[in-house]
C-alpha cells in the first residue's frame, strides 16, 4: 500500500475531549463511570485483549485502536509484550471488514506511533517477535522494501534473530522481486544468523523462483533438499507442486511428469492440488491417454478428484470432439457426488460449438437447469455464437429472445456475435437492424461492431459504405478504430487500387500513435494480386511500402520476381533481381530457384543456367528442387550431355539425391532415345536398394517396351505387387499403349479392363490413343467400343482423333462402307462427302 510510510496518516487520533468520552463507551470493562465506585488502575493487559477480541469479531475500527494508544501513552503504563504482540498480529491477519477495511496498514501505522510518541519505547518496546509480525504486515500491504527496512532495526538493534524472524524476511525478499538474495539469505545467511532453514524457508523461495519463471533453478534447489544439501529439511508435498506447476506453467509438461514421478520415487504422496495441475496441463496439451493414467492412478492412491480434475478432463475431450469418453466422465464424476457447476458445462458446450455440433450443445443448453445450473450469460453467448457459425438465424435469434425470459440482459458482445453472424454473409440489412436494436437497449457499438461491419462491406466490394462506417466511428461516436480496423481498410484500398487513400489511412495512424501496418501484411497482399495475374498492381504496393518508410523485405522482392515471371517479363523480373541486391538484400535461395523454374518452363535454358551458375559464385546452395529443376529443363532441351555433368556435380556437392531427381534422370534419359542407359541406371540403383515409386517403374516399363525387352516389362509389371506399389492411371496407359504398338489388341483389350476394376479412371489422352492406335489398325468394333466412352465432359475427342475420323469414314474413306460398326452418334459422317 503506497501511502504508508510507518505514519498512521488516515488513522489520525481524535481530540481529547472526544477521546475520553470515547474511552469510556469502548472500554466500559475497564473504566468506570462517574457514579460507580472508584475502580482499579487501568490495566493495559485487559484493555489489549479486549481490542484483540474486538478485531478477530471485525468490530475495533481505526479511531478506537489509535484512542486505545493515546490511553496507553496517557498511562504510561507498560504493556505486556505478548498482549502487544497478540494485538498486532491480530490486525496483521484480519480480513478487511465494514469497521477495519486495512488491519496489516493500521499495525503499521499504531507501531510508528510507538517511535513518535515520548512514552512509546517505554510502555512498549518492540521484541523480535514484535518485528517479525510488522515484517509480515509490510508483505502484506505490498511494501516488502519497508519490511527489509524493520530487519535492518533488528540488526540494529542487537535482537538476536529467530527462525520466524529470518522466514520473513525471505518472503520479504521474494515479494520484492529480489529472489537471489532471498536464495543467499536461505543458503547462507540464516546459518550465520543462528538459524536453521525449514519447510516454509525452502517453499517460499521455490515459489518466488517458480513465480519468475526460474523453475529449472527451483529444481535445482529441491534436488539439494532431497540430498540433504539443504540441511535437515526434506522437500514435502508443497516443494514438490511449487515446482511441478512451475514447469506447467512454463510449458514444459515432460519435465513436470518426471518430476511428479521423482515425487513419488521419493515417498512424498501428491495431493489433489498436484495430480489436478498435471492432469489439467495434459489434457490442454490434448494428451488425453496420460491424463487418463494419472486419474487412474490418483484414485488408485486414494487421492479423491475434485470438480476441477474432472472439468479439465471434460474439456480436455470435448476439445478432441471425443464425446463418448466425455460422457464416461460426466458419469464418474456424479457417481462419485460431484456436481457439474455452470464452468464444466459451458466447457463442454464450447467445445461441441467448436466441433460443429450445435444441436447437441443446445440439448445440453437446454438441460442445464434440470440439473440445478441455469444458463449464464457465457452459457448463452457459447450457443448464440455457435449457430452463428452455422448461420441457423433463426434458431439464432430464438435463443437471443428468451434471454429476457431468462433474467439475462444481452451485453456488447452478444449483440457483437449477432451483427456478425449476419455481416459475414453479407446480410447487412439484418446486421443494421441488430445494430439498431442494440442502441435501443441503451448499448453503444464498440470497435469489435465497426470492425465487423467494415469488413463485411469491403468484402462485398462496398468500399464508400465502408468508409462512410468508418467515418461515423471516428466522428459520430468517438470509438477510436483499432489496429484490426486500419488493416482492413489498408488492405481493401491496396487490393482496389486506391493508394492515396491507402496512404492516407496509414499517416493518420502514424499521427494517432497506432502502429502502421508491418511488412508482413503488404507482403500479403502482394502475394493476393500475384496469384490474381496483378504484378503491375503488387509493384504499386511495393512503391508504396517505400513511400511510407518501410524498408521492403526479401519475401517482397521474391514475390515481384515471382510474379513478372509468371506474365512471362522475364527482364523485368531480372531488373527486379538487381535492384534486390542494389538495396542490400541478397537473394535467396527461393529467390534464384523461381527465375531459374521460370526460366527453364519457358525453354530459356541458358538463361537459366547462367543465374544457376550465378547462385553457385554467390555460395548461395542450391536445393535437391534447385538441381530437378535444372535437369529437368536441360533434358526437355535435349542437352543430355549437360544434365549428366550437373547431376554429377550434385552428388559430388553432397546434396541429397530423392526418388524424385532420379524420376527425372530415367525420364530424361528415356526422352532423349537414351533407354539403354536408363536401363542401366535403373538397374544399379536396385542393387543399391533404392526405393522406387509407381513414376520410376512406369518409366523403365516403357524404356523395356522401347528396346522391346517385352517380357521383361510384363514381368516387372506382374511384379509391382510383391514390391509394395499399386498400379496408377499411367501404368496401365503405358501397357495398354505399347501392347496395342506390338499389335497385341486382345492384350490391350484385357489389360484395359483390368485397369477399370482396378477403380482407375483412364485419361482422356490414353482414350483418343487407343482410339486412334486401333482404327489405324483396321479395328472399327473395337475403336467404336472406345468411342462410346467419350462422353464429351471428362473425356473428349482430340482434333487429331476427329480429322482420323473424317479422313476414314467420309467421301471416298478407306473404311465408308462399315460407318455402321461404329456408335449411333458417329453416323453423321455418312452425310460428309
């Protein structure tokens, strides 16, 4: 308390006139009035322990503790040092009443009287005792600082100090922040004062270390009670949970589990206070199946769980969507007369709201009363809130109309969930007319309203509403707008191409103090109008970021680049490229792998090569990407010879070679008629137990078929399940494609089939191939079966297919005369001459 300093201030004695006739009404036990007899000296051990009395019953108020010292220095009588002490010791400990709102100030300041006053030492010289009682009274008036001040009278003094004496002036250092002393005062010091450390010493300094987030250093303290490091004190059930609930605090669950189970170890029996705080940071971290053994094994020790052990476990389900296992524990814990309060049930709502199960949660709404809990306000927020997100508006607005009939009076945020349920699906209408309802209530939009309903309007596209709303809320209502609110409206102005305005919002941020908006959100949207085709718009946005003195990072270089690649400016993204490096941000990795991938997309595979041997002098290290990508545009160029030396160059700067960099190998290979020797590799990579993928034996299936090695591919096709794999879309195309090239149609046929019970849909390409590959061949029934397939959505036919068609079947076509073998829908060529 910041208004003491060992003065009585507000607890000032009354006049003297007053102070007598108040003595004769407050101590009526001990003076006479002036018709009784003469009574006996006044007794300042009788008059003590009335006040004494007077305090623990939350009847002595200020003015008669401070009348009682005047009649004590009046007298000059010297009270008994435990009568003083009993009486300090009580305000030190009282609870706040309508008479004494502050006892431990009012001990304070009655003690300081003692100093002031001429008879004070005399009638009442403080003891050791007397200053471990203030000492505690100044912890508890949040002025430790002025209980380190009494010790240094004790020193003073020449009080010899005791153990009670010493404990509080470590509590006195650690509610002062000063913990490290207190762990010296602990370790040393409190020997060389006579004393001896007990329980309470060690506790209270493993608590202050705990409470400033020191718990490694706290278990480096319990660890030298367990050994006897620390004298004749064992670490006891509190040590053990001081320091447990530390680490849960910390976050670090694994440590407080093998500390409890150090606990255990040790013979120390946890109480209901530590299994709870391990069960409840278990079930938050969604460790159900251990929080469930540490239950089990709480009752197995006959620790009995309380409401708060069962609520973390119900939220802890409920949060997973595990209904059944939330049930169970509703049933255990009535079954052991333990009865749900309305925290445990709005729990279990939340979380069946969360989990998209509203309709549960209101039956669980619903018979809350039945069982002796009746809906709160959270109650009813929760379930308006949940079917918000289900946008059930009725059901919505039922729920909010019974609130009255509830005795509940809708708050801010209730209304604020309902505006929001509208505003996000673009019902603006229905979120005025909520608005309205709201200020008639007698309610006043905050800046969570305004927020909502300006997103909900750049949303839909209606920026000037939104600055009209946004208007009113700075003008008409004096709501100040929020970091959420200027982003928003940033954002919406950048994405439709009002800068100025954008720019405009951004200095009257500045001006109010409001942070303007980071880097991280213009990088968004940067990366939104890249996506969009929009580069010239995101270069606007990236002027922007300079003109408000924001320095643009890597990510918004990359993102320009990236973009102008994507519209095929190649030069431009170069340009970008070198004024990256012009401002003194060295591109990345990321940043060259994108110009290289576009650069090889677009056939350039010089250019790509060249910033590739760029990133390499720059000791920027390609990725296992960086080099497919490379490869993989020096195989579709044809420079095989190239695309060996770079993969050599990989495997020799130790960058890991993937399934995928080999897929690419093989293919590239096999695309450039190099089949044999892809063959090869294939094979030595098997004796090197490579794991391939589907992609690899596809490719060495086709290869063999190439170097028609036909059975060798049939047999590494046959082979596919033994080796783990499953047969794809392009593995049946690359079989059924080359049996038809041998000519084996009826294979083909068989092996197509195969492949649609195998649940695997064919291409459009692999059809239009068949098709072809069979009408070449003279096959009209089978390539009308085909035909019949084309179903003009997922499969269609080729120009290449359909000029085929035409040249067989119409005029004076090979095979006119058997237009009838082919499907109804294809009789149209019988017309075309």
């Amino acid at each position: 308390m910041s208004s003491i300093h060992l003065r009585h201030c507000s607890t000032m004695p009354m006049p003297r006139v007053c102070l007598r006739r108040r003595l004769s009404s407050s101590f009526s036990s001990s003076f006479s009035n002036c018709t009784s007899p003469p009574s006996p000296p006044w007794s300042p051990h009788a008059a003590f322990a009335a006040a004494t009395e007077r305090v623990r019953a939350g009847t002595l108020s200020p003015q008669d503790a401070h009348h009682l010292f005047d009649v004590l220095f009046q007298q000059a009588t010297r009270v008994p040092e435990r009568s003083l002490d009993g009486f300090l010791a009580a305000l030190g400990g009282a609870a706040s009443s309508e008479a004494c709102r502050d006892g431990p100030a009012l001990a304070l300041a009655l003690f300081n009287r003692i100093f002031r006053e001429e008879a004070g030492m005399r009638v009442a010289p403080p003891t050791i005792f007397t200053y471990g009682i203030l000492m505690n009274c100044c912890c508890r008036v949040r002025r430790p600082d002025l209980g380190l001040a009494f010790f240094g009278r004790i020193l003073r003094a020449g009080l010899k100090t005791n153990q009670i004496a010493a404990n509080t002036v470590i509590k006195c250092l650690c509610c002062a922040k000063h913990t490290d002393e207190a762990v010296n005062m602990l370790l040393h010091r409190m020997s060389d004062l006579g004393c001896v450390p007990d329980d309470f010493s060690y506790n209270t300094v493993l608590k202050s270390l705990c409470e400033d987030g020191r718990s490694l250093q706290a278990l480096d303290l319990l660890l030298q009670m367990v050994s006897k490091e620390g004298g004749a004190c064992s670490p006891d059930t509190v040590a053990y949970s001081t320091v447990i609930h530390g680490f849960l605090k910390e976050g670090k669950v694994d440590k407080a589990c093998n500390l409890f189970n150090e606990m255990m170890r040790q013979g120390v029996v946890p109480d209901v206070v530590t299994y709870s705080s391990i069960i409840d940071a278990l079930c938050k971290a969604g460790a159900m199946h251990k929080a469930e053994l540490f239950l089990r094994q709480m009752v197995h020790n006959g620790v009995r769980p309380d409401e708060v052990t069962y609520t973390s476990m119900i939220h802890g389900y409920s949060t997973l969507g595990r209904l059944k296992e939330v049930r169970k524990i509703f049933r255990e814990m009535t079954s052991r007369g333990l009865i749900p309060d309305i925290v445990t049930w709005n729990s279990f709502m939340d979380s069946l709201c969360k989990h998209g199960r509203t309709k549960e949660a209101a039956k669980v709404f619903f018979s809350m009363a039945a069982k002796g809990n009746k809906p709160n306000i959270v109650s009813y927020t929760i379930l308006l809130h949940g079917y918000a997100n289900e946008g059930s508006f009725a059901d919505m607005m039922s729920l909010f109309n019974s609130m009255k009939g509830g005795g509940i009076v809708a708050n801010c945020k209730v209304f604020n969930i309902l505006i929001g349920a509208y505003a996000k699906r673009g019902l603006i209408d229905e979120a005025m007319l909520i608005l309205t309802e709201m200020r008639g209530q007698g309610l006043s939009p905050d800046v969570v309203t305004y927020s909502t309903l300006i997103s909900a309007l750049w949303r839909m596209g209606k920026l000037t509403d939104a600055m009209d709303r946004f208007s009113q809320m700075v003008v008409g209502t004096g709501v100040q707008p929020d970091t959420v609110v200027y982003h928003s409206l940033v954002q919406f102005l950048c994405t439709h191409g009002d800068l100025v305005k954008a720019k405009e919002l951004i200095s009257e941020m500045m001006d109010k103090g409001i942070a303007r908006p980071n880097t991280a959100l213009f990088s968004s949207i940067m990366d939104s109008l890249r996506n969009e085709g929009r580069v010239i718009d995101a270069h606007h946005i990236f002027d922007l970021v300079i003109d408000i003195g924001e320095k643009p990072d890597s990510s918004m270089f990359s993102t320009l680049i990236d973009g102008y690649c994507l519209v095929g400016e190649m030069d431009k993204a170069c340009g970008v490229l070198d004024a990256m490096v012009s401002a003194g941000i060295e591109p990345n990795v990321i940043t060259y792998s994108t110009l290289v991938s576009r650069y090889c997309k677009r056939g350039r595979i010089a250019n790509g090569l060249i910033l590739f041997r760029q990133m390499l002098h720059k000791k920027v290290k390609p990725t296992t990407v960086t080099y497919e990508t490379i490869l993989n545009g020096l195989f579709r160029a044809g420079r095989t010879a190239d695309a060996k030396k770079i993969f050599d160059e990989m495997i020799e700067s130790g960058i890991m070679v993937s399934i995928s960099t080999y897929n690419i190998i093989l293919g590239g290979l096999c695309r450039n008629n190099c089949a044999d020797e892809a063959i090869v590799l294939f094979q030595k990579l098997r004796a090197m137990n490579v794991k391939f993928n589907i992609t690899t034996l596809n490719t060495i299936i086709n290869a063999l078929y190439k170097v028609e090695r036909r059975e060798e591919a049939n047999d590494l096709f046959a082979a596919l399940p033994a080796s783990g794999l499953v047969p794809n879309a392009s593995t049946y195309g690359v079989m059924v494609q080359n049996l038809l090239k041998e000519g084996a149609v009826e294979e083909a046929d068989s092996m197509f089939s195969s492949m649609e019970k195998s649940g695997c849909a064919p291409s459009s390409r692999l059809i239009n191939d068949v098709i072809r590959t069979l009408l070449e061949k003279g096959e009209i029934v089978k390539a009308g079966k085909y035909m019949s397939k084309v179903d003009g959505k997922s499969i269609s036919l080729e120009a290449s297919t359909s000029s085929l068609l035409l040249s067989l079947f119409s005029g004076n076509g090979k095979y006119r005369k058997q237009l009838q073998l082919l499907p109804a829908k294809y009789q149209f060529f019988k017309g075309i001459s």
